[in-house]
C-alpha cells in the first residue's frame, strides 16, 4: 500500500471490521463500568429497581389481592368515614314520620355515594328472599304505576322503596316510557343482578294506583314485616279486581263532563243536553272501536265526529243555540290532560326521553281529536252552515252556574279516572277551588288567561299535594280531575273553525293558545306539587339539601 493510500480515512466498515480497539459509539467509557453480579446478565431494564430498593415480596401461601377487595379488618356494618365533603354528609330521616314518597325521592336525588345504609331490621327468616324474586316483584309494582300514569319520578322511588324494605341498597331503578330496569349490585367485587320488564298495555284506574300506594307504604313501614309471599298475593288481588264503576256510569260520566263543559262557555238547558248526547254517542263510538282492535288514535278520531256533527245540524236547523258551546263541550271530555300533566312533570324532574314520548303520544291524540272535529266542521262549511267563532266569546258572567258546572266536571272526570269513592268529593271540591280562582283572576281582575290559568293550577297541585301527603297516597286522584275545568276546550274549537274556514293563520294563533294553555296548566300543577312540598316538615335545613338534584355544580 502506498503513502498516499496510508493517509486516506477508512470507512466505517473497514474500521469495524478489521480495528479490534474501536468500538461502538454507544459503548461505555471506560473507568465508568458498573460491577454486575455473576448470574445477572449483561442487559438491564431501564425499568429495574435500582439495589437497596426492593419491595419485600408476600409470603408464598399468601395470594396476589384485588384494588377492590376490603381489607381483612373491614366491617359493613361498622364502616369507617372514607370522606367527608366541605360541607358535611346531608342527614337524611328514614323514619315514619315522613312518607315514603319523600324519603325515597330524596334518596333518588342524592349521589350514590352519599345514599345512607338502610336501617338494620330484625328478619324472620335466617336469610332473606332470593334476589331474583325482589326485582321481579319491584318491576310489577313500578309496571301498575307507569301503566296507570303515575310521573316517572314517583314510579322510581317506589322502586326504590320496594327493594330497600327487603334490604337490597345497592340498587338502582330506571324508568323510561314503556321499559322498566333494575339493577342491584351486592357488592363492589361482586357481578351485578339486572332485570328489565316492558310495558305493554296501558290503562286508567286511579282505584288501582291507589291500592299499589298502599302495598308499598305497607312494605316501607318498618313495623308490617310483610313478607314476599304475601306482597305476591296482594299484587295479585289487584290485578284481579274488577274497575269500581260499571260501563253505563262511565258513559253517563262523559256525558255529563261534557254537558258541564258547555255550562261553562255560555251554554244553556239545549246546550247541555245536546252536548251531552254527543259525548255519550262518540264514546261507544270509542268502545266499539277498542273492542275491534284499532288504535287509540282511531278511537279519539271517531269520538270526537259526533259532538261536532251534533252542534253543525243544529246550526243547519236554525236552532237559537250556541252550536259552538256543543262542540266545546264535547272536546273536554277527549282532551288528555292527565298525560299532558304527567309528560310535563317528567320533563321538570329531569326524565327528558319519559317526558318527550309522553308529550308525543298527547301530540297523536291531539291529532287525532282535530282530524275528527276538521272532517265534520269541513262538512258543515260545506253544507251551508253558519258557524261564527265569536258566538261563543262572550261569556256571560254567571258565578254560581259555572262554579257548580266546575264541581259537576271534576267529579264525572274522576268517575271516568276510576277513583276510589274516598276520593270523588275531595277532587270536586278541589276543581271547584280551581274555577274560583280562574273566574275571579280572569273576568274580574282581567288578568290574562294563561297567568289565570298557570295560578289555578297551581292551586290545584298544592291542594292536591297535601291531601296525598295526609293519606299517605298518590297525588294523581286529587290533581288530575280537579284540572279539568281548565282544559282549553273552546281555544280548540276555535282554531279547528278557523282552519276548516281557510283562515290558517287565525286559527294557528287559537291553536297556540290552546297549546299555552296546556303547558301552563301541567307547569303550575307541577309548581304546587313542588311549593307544598318545602312546607312539609323535613327536618332541620341541612336535611333540605339531600333533595338537590347534582347538575355538574
């Protein structure tokens, strides 16, 4: 090789190759070596533990645990406080000074976390009933509930109490519009238990919703020791029962809602009964319908073609009477004002999905009921007949007459509800309160309807309130009824004339109105029900807070 050769650099590989003294670029200087045991391999973990940090490893016989296994020297029954919140664990009252309505609605609103144990109770049994049977009886209960129209809110904490008096705490109900959910968890290392149950079929009989009330009160009450056998056996008696009113009083009842309706707007003798005949003749009309198959939507459409044909042939008759009284007479008693109420209450307590297929299904009946009065009302216009939308706005000022017109309404609207006897004289009164304060808001104050309304309501809800409360009982049978004198029956009609006569945008304003109407009567029983319960005695206000719903602040 040449000098000139000599001088020229290798290459990498040549040098690695062929030079034994140079090494890697990654390879450790030397001096700075680390002594290795003789076992240990060249390589090492930058993840290793560094000597003198070892963790003492557990005994062979002793087992790998769980994050989520309790220690050895953990007690259920005597737990420790892991945390306590700035501002204190809120104390809630499970006793039986409160309803169980209360106690289980606060304990619905309360984190999971913060949930009291329940209270230890001597059994009878050794063990209690198997797990399966207390959610399959806790679903039949919330199924009568939802099924009767019963809110949301109040299906879940009878769930919930269900499940707490035979000692399953960890568990957690979920109502939507036709599924019902529940699952229990019995401990944190433990697989949950879940069953779900679909309602079906749906009927109105507040007589069965009322003996529900009193099955769970009775299984909430520490003292009744009411076993699973004998809670089946009951359940049981109720779905056997037959309805408390024969068929023939439920279509007198619906004739006299709508003869009472009528009184209302300005009817007199004439109108009464001729509203009253069209409400019983398109209630068989519903019944043939229901016995034949066909959907509730068909049965509100033929229903409501008879008060409206009614009120048209005494128009083309050239009767002297207020052929628009009769067909508002014969809306009330088609208006679905009890799920109107129970739609809007699911959506102010925060059951949204509940709430929207609630207001969903008011929506197809109220379709229905306008497919029905807008064919005959077309009919009518066609036929040559004379219906003036102003015939009936000046309502003459009658106190006494429209009062016990209001009486006479709520107690066929709670006949028609299937309320218990106990209950018709109570919900009467109460919808007579309700017109009072209407009447003497709206034609003597001349404040606007709709304020008129949502106050009225109001009343109702808080009247309705406490009378459940004293009874221990649901609020439906004392509210539902008595809001049937302000059901916007006329502000309908009077939006379907206006459509049928080509005046559209008329009647979309009659229509809202009927819709504003509706939301500030579900908003203001809503608002009662809430206002009478800040009165009740809860305790100290530390207690008050539990019943906060948690909203993220």
């Amino acid at each position: 090789m040449s000098e000139a050769e000599d001088r020229k650099p290798q290459s990498d590989e040549a040098r690695s190759a062929f030079d034994p003294e140079i090494t890697s670029e990654f390879a450790i200087p030397a001096g700075l070596a680390v002594a290795r045991p003789g076992d240990e391999p060249e390589t090492t973990s930058e993840f290793a533990v560094p000597a003198g940090l070892d963790v003492a490893q557990p005994a062979a016989g002793e087992g790998e645990g769980s994050a989520f296994s309790p220690p050895s020297t953990y007690s259920a029954r005597q737990a420790p406080v892991a945390f306590t919140p700035a501002g204190g664990v809120p104390v809630v009252s499970l006793i039986k000074d409160l309803p169980w309505q209360d106690r289980m609605r606060t304990m619905l609103r309360m984190p999971v976390a913060e949930r009291p144990a329940p209270e230890a109770r001597p059994k009878a049994e050794e063990e209690g009933p198997a797990v399966p049977r207390v959610l399959d009886l806790t679903l039949r209960i919330g199924e009568l509930l939802l099924a009767g129209g019963e809110g949301a809110e109040d299906v879940e904490a009878a769930m919930f109490a269900v499940c707490r008096s035979y000692g399953l705490d960890r568990c957690e109900p979920n109502v939507t519009f036709t599924l019902l959910s529940i699952s229990y968890q019995p401990s944190l290392v433990e697989d949950p238990v879940t069953a779900s149950r679909t309602v079906r079929r749906r009927g109105t009989d507040y007589t069965r919703l009322a003996a529900v009330f009193r099955l769970v009160d009775d299984l909430s009450d520490p003292e009744s020791h009411l076993s699973l056998e004998e809670a089946y056996r009951r359940l049981a008696e109720m779905r056997r029962n037959r309805h408390p009113y024969p068929t023939w009083v439920l279509t007198s009842a619906s004739g006299l809602l709508a003869g009472a309706a009528s009184v209302l707007v300005g009817g007199d003798l004439v109108v009464f009964v001729a509203a009253m005949l069209g409400a019983m003749f398109g209630d068989r009309l519903a019944w043939l319908c229901a016995g034949r198959g066909l959907p509730e939507f068909y049965q509100f459409l033929v229903a409501a073609m008879p008060p409206a044909a009614i009120g048209i042939a005494l128009t083309l008759s050239h009767v002297d009477v207020k052929a628009s009284a009769v067909i508002t007479g014969g809306l009330f008693a088609l208006l679905p004002g009890r799920a109107l109420v129970a739609g809007v209450q699911d959506g102010l307590t925060g059951f949204y999905i509940t709430a929207a297929a609630r207001l969903l299904e008011v929506m197809y009946f109220f379709v229905g009921i306008v497919a029905g009065v807008l064919v005959m009302l077309y009919v009518g216009v066609q036929l040559g007949a004379h219906l003036n939308p102003d015939a009936a706005l000046g309502v003459t000022k009658r106190p006494l007459w429209q009062i016990g017109a209001s009486m006479l309404l709520s107690l066929t609207f709670a006949v028609l509800l299937q309320q218990e006897r106990s209950t018709v004289v109570a919900v009467t009164l109460n919808g007579g309160v309700a017109w009072s304060v209407y009447g003497a808001m709206r034609y003597t104050g001349e404040i606007s309807p709709v304020a008129s309304t949502a106050v009225a309501a109001g009343v109702v809800g808080l009247f309705g309130q406490l009378l459940a409360r004293y009874r221990f009982a649901s609020a439906l049978p004392y509210t539902t009824a008595a809001i049937g004198p302000l059901l916007p029956g006329s502000a309908t009609y009077f939006g379907l004339l206006a459509i049928a006569q080509s005046k559209v945008d008329a009647g979309l304003v009659s229509i809202t109105k009927a819709a504003a109407l509706a939301m500030a009567i579900a908003i203001g029983v809503n608002l009662g029900s809430e206002v009478s319960r800040m009165f009740l005695r809860i305790g100290s206000l530390e207690k008050r807070r539990a019943a906060k719903r948690t909203r993220g602040f």
